[in-house]
C-alpha cells in the first residue's frame, strides 16, 4: 500500500520564526517524537511541516494539514523546504535517510544508535561537515543535568578520582518483544547490518552514558575493547551480554546488561571515585552520592534534545550528543556487529515464565547476582564462572578420585585493581557441592584459594583498598601488584607452580614457589595441601604486612585464604573454641568451618603443617572466608638467606562436622600421609 498524502499546496502556513520540521516514522518510538514536535508547536518553536513513512496513517495523527511522503526524495521533489529532519526508523535505514535530508539542507536529530557500522559512521560524518548541518543523536539520556553533577562531584574531589565506571540494565522483555516488527532481535537481513542487540538497542542509552561520564566519546577515546554475547531467547542478536572498555585515559568501562531479568529494573550507572561513589538512574534522573559526609540524593532535570538542536541552529549553543561524540559508542557497536554470533544459553539455565496476559518471557536466575559482580569486578560472565557461560580458560583440573574437584586458574583475566594471582576455583567436594567463591559483590578482590598479601613493601597484593599506618584507613591507590606464573608441573596428584611477584611497573619483588597436593582421605573427604615459599627477587629483604601490622586491629588477613560461597548454618570451632570472635586470632593447630553451601552440607578443616604460630583469620557474620595470617599484627621480613616458607592441610569433607568427628578425621588423614 502507498502512504496516505495531501496535497503541500493544502500545507498550512508556517508562522514566521518557527522551525519547519519533518518526521521521518510515526509508528514506535516515533510516536513519541511527534508527541515531543506537538509540544513544541504549541509553545510556538516549530511547525510540522511534514511526515514520511511507509505506512498509512490510518489514526490520522498527523491531521490533515500535514502531508506524508513515501520517502524524502518525493519529499524533496515537492519543494516543500524542510530545516529539522527527525529520523525515528530501523537502525539499517538511519545512513541513506541521514544523507538525504543533510542533502536537503537540514539540520537531523537521528534516533540511536546512529548508524549499523563504522564506515557508514565515518562517511556521516564527513558528508555533515562539508554541508555544515548539525547532527544530533537521540541518546535521550545525555541532556540530564545529573551528569554535570558528576563531572562537578569529581572536579571538587567529594568522591575523588575517578577510577572505574559500570552500567547496569536488568530488563525484562517476552517474547511479543522479538516479533514486534521484522528487524527485531535481527543482526542483519538479507545481508544488510541490522545490528539489534541487548547492547545496541534497547539498552544502548546505558552503554552510551557509561562511556560518557568515562570520558570516552569520540572513536579515538577507546583504546582496548572486549565484548561478550549470549542469548536466552530463540533469536539471532544478544539479550545477555558484557562489554568492557579500557579508555585511552585508562578507565575501565563494565557494561553488564540483560532482557532476561526476573523483574524489569531501573537501569544505572555507577561512578566509582577514590573516596566514594555516584549512581546514576538515567531514566529518572536521579543520583544518589556517597562519599566521606555520607549520602545524599540529587533530583535533576533534563534538557530535551530537540530542543538542544533548535538551540543551537539559532543560538550556537552545543550539542549535547553531536554525531563525533557518539564515536566511542559506534566502536562498541561495531565490535557487536563483528563479533561471531551470540552463544545460545542452555536451556537447563533458562525459566521461562508467563504473566496473565503477556507472552512468554525467559529468565535467567542469578542474572542479577552476575550482572553486579561483572560491574564491580571489571570482568565478564566467563571469566567469574557463571553457570550457563562459557568455560573459563583454565591451566588445568583436579581430579580425586576419579572425579574433578578443583579447577586451576591462571588469574590472566581479573582486572588490575583485584590484584590477578593464579588460584583455585571452583573447589568442591568429592560429592561435587562447590566450597568457594570468586569476586563476589562483598570484595570482588577474593579468588577462591591462593596465597595473597596486601603490604609487600607498600605493594598490594591482596586487591583492593590499601590500609596503611599514615591513613589510619581504607584508600584506592595505584599500588596493585599481580603473580604471574612463570613455570609449572602438573603431575597426578601434585602441582608445582614458580610465580613472580610483580609490581605496578613490571617489577619482580617477590619469587614464590608454590606447591599443591591433592589426595583421597576416604570416600567423603579428600586432602589440599599447601606448601609456598616467598623469596626476595632481589639481593635486598622484602617486608611482608597487612592492615593488621599496619595498626588495624584485627585486621591481619593475608598469607593462605579460602574465600568460601554464601552458606548459612555455620559452625566454625577448633579443639578449644567456637564461634567466630573466639576463633579468630587464635592459634590452635587446626580450624573447622561446617555449614550447608546451597542446601548441602560441607565442611572445610584446615591444620598448619609447619611450626610457624599464625592466628587464623576467621570472617563469617559478614562473608564467609578463612586463612593463616602470615603478619597478624607484625610485618615478617623474606630474606635470600632465610625465605618465608608455609605450609597448610586442608580436608574437604562432605558433611558436616563436630570437634569429636574432626579429630578422628584429623586421625584418619594423618596415618593415611605416613603410610
């Protein structure tokens, strides 16, 4: 069918110093853009002039002085002058209908994202400048006035230097959503970039913001890019997916973003700085700020983009979303575009569910969980183990038994600020109930079991803050050293590993030889142990401290650490004590930890193997984790003479245990080393 039309002739006269505007797609999001032009005319800014579409105008919303073309050529050829083009229609039609109307003469607001690849980015541009006509993207979210809140908290220093942003889309979509209209849930059709996508689309205006309160606009502002893409639904794009971004000021980007949440969340933003944090709620902008004085909320308002655009057509006064500045985000998109098609989601991870008079829609359990951590921990779905992602690169498995219990972890892939170490993760029992965590939301710096420290000669080790005695507190430095494994030997049931202990510029401080064993005990428990050396990798001693050596109290946590999952039911008792303030600090020879981990009951008996009297390190009330503290309240020194050199047992059982059960097992694991 063709497109309803009325004769231009017919056109009602337009009052002088208005703007006359085009609306190129009335149906969607266009609607709301005609609503927006309507506003306008009342006020006495535009007038529309005209419409084009494919489609008839059934409900007559345009009236009957507004004619509609079936494209802009036929518009051009009516002779009808046009200064606004507002383009709300698929993303594979933003490019030639952009061209046409700055051949036209007009200035274009063009709905996000911009265009379906880079090159057709790049020509835009170049084909807006040498008609010099303005070109404003519709990420709605960059004219709310919360983002110069941000850049004023981080000018001012409330919450210091920025160091990390994060975004945040938690949606909800059905099935109804992927068959709206014949591009939706598309990568492309008949051989032309659709590019639809959690990531592109209907989440976009959250990447888009990211990267803009990152600094990172234009292309040149990304300088590493990663991206990682799922699907849920029976379609072709992504609906769960992580993209990470590094800018070329070297601030990490995490966009985490899903359709298959169990409930449609607000998304936001997080604006992390040195001393305290932003969150930003776009679509109400609101913005919620806590730092050092506590916290306080922000209400602003926004600035339309339209308007913006008239703004500057009669006054000069900048874009708020200019064509150049949306070039970060088409280096996003691109990246989707290329990259090999989403992986399908197994479905045994999948829920589907139906509410009254909606169509089905896919829920991904947990989604919330790893989506927050993949923001906080600077990392992907893969990388943080979730269930339903792809495995993680490992530098090889445990196997007891007959069966794997453990996966060994290079560290490679966790961000800088979580101190990267190799580690073991997941840990689980003979009876396949999984006894550790990885960056989880408490301290995304925890890395399932490894040796960790985070004073070695004012270098951090262990991820995170840094507390030291001057401060008398937490503070974000850039002080965050890595282990890199140099060698290794992985042979039945031992694992040797040489690590370097490397600092922010690449220097070796520390040379650890690290030595693991694994063995059967009996048919619910099997033995980990441990035995490291930390050596100088100089001629020069090296301190060793923690919080606790550095005057916080209680605080001497480093050396050996387990960070186990969420549990509930715990127990955690030696031979002569129980409960966490009774345990921690102490120094009996061994340490049980006996809860349900998801329903099943395990329990963790860790027994020094050396002569050294380090205090157990105990945490339960506020997460659950355990180690030796290798300086409890006092740095040790490693010379080349006299390197510090540990060593830990630790029985895995299926179960829970009490102390009588404990020792006997203790007993049972003993005669089994010596036979």
């Amino acid at each position: 069918m063709q497109p309803q039309t009325v004769s231009v002739t017919a056109a009602r006269t337009v009052p002088e110093g208005r703007v006359r505007v085009c609306l190129v797609g009335i149906g969607g999001f266009g609607g709301r853009h005609l609503a927006n032009i309507r506003r306008l005319e009342d006020e006495g800014r535009v007038s529309l002039v005209a419409a084009v579409d494919r489609r008839i105008d059934e409900d007559g919303v345009l009236g009957p002085d507004v004619p509609m073309f079936g494209d802009l050529e036929q518009l051009g050829a009516a002779g009808l002058d046009v200064d606004v083009v507002v383009i709300s229609t698929p993303i594979d039609t933003h490019f030639d209908l952009a061209l046409s109307a700055l051949r036209m003469g007009a200035d274009v607001l063009l709905e996000k994202p911009p265009v379906a690849h880079l090159e057709q980015f790049d020509r835009l541009l170049e084909a807006a400048g040498a008609v010099d006509r303005l070109v404003q993207v519709g990420f709605q979210s960059l004219g709310s006035h919360s983002l110069a809140v941000v850049e004023q908290l981080l000018a001012s220093g409330e919450i210091g230097r920025l160091r990390a942003v994060g975004a945040t889309g938690l949606w909800s979509r059905d099935t109804d959503y992927f068959t709206r209209s014949p591009w939706a849930g598309r990568r492309r059709m008949g051989g032309v970039d659709v590019v639809d996508g959690v990531v592109t689309n209907p989440l976009a205006h959250a990447v888009m913001t990211a990267l803009h309160l990152a600094g990172a606009s234009t292309r040149e502002d990304v300088a590493e890019l990663r991206t990682e893409l799922y699907r849920a639904n029976a379609i072709e794009s992504d609906d769960t997916s992580v993209v990470r971004v590094r800018t070329a000021a070297g601030i990490p980007v995490t966009c985490a973003l899903t359709l298959c949440a169990a409930e449609q969340q607000d998304p936001f933003i997080t604006v992390d700085g040195t001393e305290g944090q932003a969150v930003l709620h776009y679509t109400q902008d609101r913005l919620t700020v806590t730092g050092p004085e506590g916290t306080r909320v922000v209400e602003s308002g926004r600035t339309n983009l339209l308007e913006n655009l008239l703004d500057a057509r009669l006054r000069g006064t900048p874009l708020l979303c200019p064509l150049v500045s949306t070039g970060a985000f088409m280096r996003v998109l691109d990246a989707v575009r290329t990259a090999p098609d989403p992986v399908p989601i197994d479905p045994a991870h999948v829920r589907w569910v139906q509410d009254r008079g909606t169509a089905r829609r896919a829920v991904l359990d947990g989604i919330e969980d790893w989506a927050g951590r993949a923001v906080r921990a600077q990392s992907d779905f893969t990388g943080l183990g979730a269930p339903w992602a792809s495995p993680a690169t490992t530098s090889g498995s445990v196997v007891v038994g007959g069966r794997e219990v453990a996966q060994v972890r290079t560290g490679e892939d966790v961000a800088p600020t979580a101190s990267p170490r190799p580690f073991l993760h997941p840990v689980r029992t003979l009876g396949g109930t999984t006894v550790t965590d990885q960056q989880p939301l408490d301290h995304v710096w925890h890395l399932g079991v490894s040796t960790a420290l985070q004073d070695v000669d004012g270098l951090n080790f262990w991820g995170g803050r840094t507390y030291t005695r001057e401060a008398q507190r937490y503070a974000w430095r850039d002080d965050h050293g890595r282990v890199v494994r140099v060698a290794a030997h992985h042979a039945g049931d031992r694992l040797d590993e040489e690590l370097s202990w490397t600092g922010p510029d690449g220097t070796a401080v520390l040379t650890e030889e690290r030595h693991w064993t694994f063995r059967p005990v009996h048919e619910h428990a099997w033995e980990l142990g441990l035995r490291f050396r930390l050596s100088p990798a100089g001629e020069r001693p090296v301190r060793l401290g923690s919080p606790g050596s550095n005057g916080r109290a209680g605080g001497g946590y480093g050396g050996f650490f387990w960070r186990l999952p969420a549990c509930t039911d715990a127990d955690v008792f030696t031979a002569d004590a129980a409960g966490e303030e009774a345990v921690h600090g102490s120094t009996s020879p061994w340490l049980a930890f006996s809860a349900d981990f998801a329903g099943r009951p395990a329990t963790l008996v860790l027994r020094r193997g050396d002569d050294a009297a380090d205090p157990w390190f105990v945490r339960h009330a506020g997460y659950p984790g355990v180690g030796l503290a290798l300086a409890w309240d006092t740095a040790i020194t490693t010379t080349t003479e006299r390197p510090v050199e540990r060593e830990v047992r630790v029985l895995v059982v299926d179960g829970r245990l009490d102390a009588a059960r404990t020792e006997a097992l203790l007993g049972d694991a003993a005669r089994g080393r010596d036979a």
